[in-house]
C-alpha cells in the first residue's frame, strides 16, 4: 500500500510540476491524467482480489464507504468555496 501511495504522490507532483513549466500543454497533462485514472478504476475493477466474491458481491455498507469520503469532499469544498466568496465558473 505505502508504494502505492508513493506512486501516486509522485505522480501528481509530476504532472503539477510540468503543468507549471509548460502551461500551454496543460490540456495535455489534464486530458492524460483522466486517462490514467479511468484506467486505474478500470483495472481495478477487472481485477478485484480481495473477496471471493468480487466487487459486486458487496454489501451496500461497502460502497456507502468507499464513496463517504469522496462526496464529503465535494460538498466541504463547495461549502468552503461559497463561504469564502470565490466566483462561479
């Protein structure tokens, strides 16, 4: 997990990295990285191990937690952006 992690942290520096060396190729390295990610989820989902009965034979527990954190995010982002007067897009 930790090397996991790691990859990943060296991955966003990278692309936030070039993203500031190279602004004009930003769509570039945004359009990649949704490239990479739907192809991580994809992977993921092709090749769960972690229960005989696969990822779709989860409870409904399962899926509330793995998305609390995600919808959390959003609406504490949405919240801090609203407080903290930002323009909409």
């Amino acid at each position: 997990l930790s090397i996991a992690v790691a990859v990943v942290v060296v991955a966003v520096a990278c692309g936030l990295a070039s993203s500031h060396v190279f602004p004009n190729h930003r769509h570039v390295f945004h359009t990649s990285a949704n490239v990479a990610g739907l192809s991580l989820i994809a992977l993921g989902l092709v090749f769960t191990t972690g229960s005989r009965d696969g990822l779709f034979g989860q409870p409904w527990e399962f899926f509330a937690g793995v998305a609390m954190p995600c919808v959390a995010g959003l609406i504490l982002s949405n919240v801090m952006s609203f407080k903290g007067g930002v323009d909409k897009p």
